[in-house]
C-alpha cells in the first residue's frame, strides 16, 4: 500500500498548487468526477429555463457518488450534472432508446435539496427538473432533434449535420442523444459564479453530504486507522473515458479472491477518503507533468512534495557535457566514455 499511502500524501500539495495551475491541471475535490458535457442548460434561481447551447470538447468536474463515479453499466445517478437519460422526465415520452434513470437522479438530488447541505442552485436545478421538460426545451432550442415526436437516432436531411449529432457517438450506427451529458448554469442576483462545475460553495455542499451517507468503518490498510470504507474505487485515471481501475473488488465468480478470504473486505480495505484523494492525485499528476506513455502504459515518477522533477524519458544533455568534461580531466577515460556512451 505504500504507492496509495504516497499519493495520499501528495494530494495535499496539490492541493496547495490549485490556484496557480490551469483548470485542467487542478487536482480534483473529493466526491467528484471528470466527464465530458454536451449540453449546457441556463436556468434562474427559480427554477425556469432561459437557453441551452451545445458544447464542443468541454470536460467538466461533476458531482457523484462512489457508485456514481465508477458505474460502466445498469441505472446509477450522478449527482447534478448527467445525461438527458437521467436528468429529463419527458425522455421516454419522446422515444428515447434506453431505460430512463429520471426516478434515481430525482430522487437523489431531492435528498441532497432537503439536507442541512443544500445549495440554492441545486435546489433550482430540482425545481426546473421536475417540470419534466427538459427534452422538450431542448427540442424548442434546436439542441435535441425531434421527428413525429420521436428523438432522431439517424441523419437524413439534407445540410449540414446539427452540432450535437457531430460530437455524439454511434451506438450500432445510431445516435442515443439520450447520451448527451448536461451540465447547468445557475444564475442567481449577486452570484458572479452561475457555472454549477465551477463554483467550490456546491463542491463543498455535496462534499458534505455524500461523506455522510457511509456507515461502514474498518482498519484502512494504508493508513492504519479506523475510516469509512471504499465500496468501490474510482476509474478513468488517464482520461475520462478510462474504465480501468487499479484496485477493483467486483469479480465474485471462479477464484475470487484466489481461495485465500472469504470476502473481498479481507482481502483490501481502503478507505473512502484515501481511495478518493490518492485517485485524485494520480490523475492530476499525469496531466501536470511529464510521462512516458507506450500505448496504453503510463510511466509516471513525482515528488510527494508536489515540486517539478526531472523529465526521466528525455536525456539530460547538461548532464552528459558534465560527465564528459569530468571524464577528460581523470584517468581511464576512455573507460569512463565508453560506460557514458
């Protein structure tokens, strides 16, 4: 555990660098994950709908839950910012090609609403959310495409292809626009901040409420004390379509835990604020230095102090005019070129 203890060390220092590094390069908050947006949806502190627009390559920080953040298939909720699948009650009334998770996310961001931890603007995204017109605002706004009622899985017209339907993949060659993640913009009098992803009052606010719904506590294996269990460890490490995971306890077929533990608990405990934030960590440090990649492969070497370090794939030739020099002025020194070269 010594490599999930250091990052866990180093997540503090990172943290100290967030102000002076870019978006993209900042360490991430607890309880949060990394997505691709498709959609942005305005809405005011009322809970009513002003515009949407398409977004071309935009990631944002999302709120999630472990299961959340981990989830690869069946219904399971982000937080506030998810896919039309979950977010739009009118889905399914407009044919939408998968199962809708409107109940699950509802019924989690309701809870979230009604906590001591609540955010006005989550509560406006609930109260906009549950009119139960999401799609079809998004039809009006020319976002979703509509035909007899029923969202377009395929292209026909002529012209050029909408903005959504560019950056959606197929699915079996066809589009699911239900797969559209949305992201919200609340704007609220005196708020200069209406960016949801943006904004560390509501990262703090879910923050607080997702770290109390645990109620499972064992001996973490890296730090040696009694904390709230990890249920499930976080993916998407080196890009957030990432599905692998460094510690994964889910295979409970065959030779599960290779005979040796009757539960995957006896085989690994982690805690949930050190799986997070040693995640967290990692992922940051392969977007704020230098590695080396072979295919899928990433080599990564950091100081725990959060300082940059040397670039070890590329050759140091300060370095090698050193050692040569120093070779020059010795004997043997057609010895020491030799174990240079």
């Amino acid at each position: 555990m010594t490599w999930l203890t250091t990052l866990y060390k180093s997540y503090y220092e990172l943290e100290k660098l967030n102000d002076t590094l870019a978006f993209e390069q900042q360490v991430m908050p607890i309880c949060h994950t990394l997505q691709n947006a498709h959609i942005h949806i305005v809405i005011n502190n009322q809970g009513e709908f002003i515009r949407a627009e398409v977004l071309e390559k935009a990631q944002v920080v999302l709120p999630a839950t472990e299961q959340s953040a981990g989830r690869s298939s069946g219904l399971c909720a982000h937080a506030l910012a998810d896919k039309v699948q979950y977010i739009a009650k009118d889905y399914a009334d407009f044919g939408g090609i998968k199962k809708s998770g409107f109940e699950l996310y509802k019924t989690q961001l309701k809870a979230w609403c009604d906590s001591e931890h609540s955010h006005p603007a989550v509560i406006a995204v609930y109260q906009y959310i549950a009119k139960g017109s999401v799609v079809a605002d998004l039809i009006a706004e020319k976002v979703l495409h509509a035909q007899d009622g029923q969202l377009l899985t395929k292209w026909h017209d002529e012209g050029e292809t909408p903005a959504l339907l560019k950056i959606l993949p197929k699915e079996k060659g066809l589009f699911d626009q239900g797969s559209a993640l949305v992201c919200w913009s609340v704007e609220i009098p005196g708020d200069p901040q209406s960016k949801t992803w943006l904004d560390p009052s509501i990262q703090q606010s879910w923050i607080a409420f997702d770290s109390q719904n645990g109620d499972s506590t064992a001996l973490c294996y890296a730090t040696g004390e009694d904390k709230l269990v990890a249920s499930n460890h976080p993916a998407k490490i080196r890009h957030s379509g990432d599905k692998a995971k460094l510690i994964s306890a889910n295979d409970k077929s065959g030779y599960t835990f290779r005979g040796r533990f009757l539960s995957n608990e006896e085989a690994c405990n982690i805690s949930f604020e050190v799986t997070q934030k040693a995640h967290n960590a990692l992922r940051c440090l392969l977007t704020k230095q230098s590695v080396f990649r072979n295919g899928d492969q990433v080599y990564l070497a950091w100081a725990v102090s959060g300082k940059e370090v040397p670039n070890v794939t590329e050759p140091d030739f300060t370095n090698l005019a050193s050692l040569l020099e120093k070779a020059n002025s010795i004997d043997h020194t057609q010895d020491l070129r030799s174990r240079i070269r």
